[in-house]
C-alpha cells in the first residue's frame, strides 16, 4: 500500500476509534501532509463503498522545468502575436 494510501486510512480508522464518521474535513485535519480534496473525497466515497481506501500514488511530473519553458514561451510568443494582430485591428 503506497504512503498515501496509508495515510488516508490511518486517518478514516482513527476517526472510527473515537465514534466520529468521517468526512472529507475530519480526514483532511488528520493527515500528515497535505493532499489535494479530489483525493481525499475519493478515498472517502471509496471507504463508504468498499471498507477500503484505494492505492493511490503520487506521480511525478510529465516534463522536466526546461520542457515546460519551452512551451510556456510558445505560448507567450503565439499570443503576443494573437494580442497584436487584435490591436491593428482596431
């Protein structure tokens, strides 16, 4: 079970062991780090569902800083362009 996992679970069975049902702001306030609420809102629906909190994993990003630059200043240098063809119009 990934790191995540556990934690999402640990935190849902300590709510249990106090009598508490848990919910999204219960579980949040009971991790350890921060997580995104998607995740935990999945856990949680997962957990009412099944008795079981799903693997979840964190990912590593796609593109490396120099490939997110890069289109990045694509993205600037095409709408800059966009931007000035709209300012000869008027």
């Amino acid at each position: 079970m990934s790191e995540i996992s556990q934690d999402l679970e640990q935190a849902i069975h300590s709510l249990i062991a106090e009598g508490k049902e848990p919910s999204v702001a219960l579980i949040k306030s009971r991790l350890t780090s921060p997580l995104p609420m998607p995740l935990i809102i999945k856990a949680l629906q997962a957990w009412k569902k099944n008795a079981k909190v799903p693997k979840i994993e964190k990912t590593s990003p796609t593109f490396t800083a120099e490939q997110r630059i890069t289109e990045l200043e694509q993205q600037v240098a095409a709408l800059s362009a966009r931007l000035a063809e709209l300012e000869s119009k008027n």
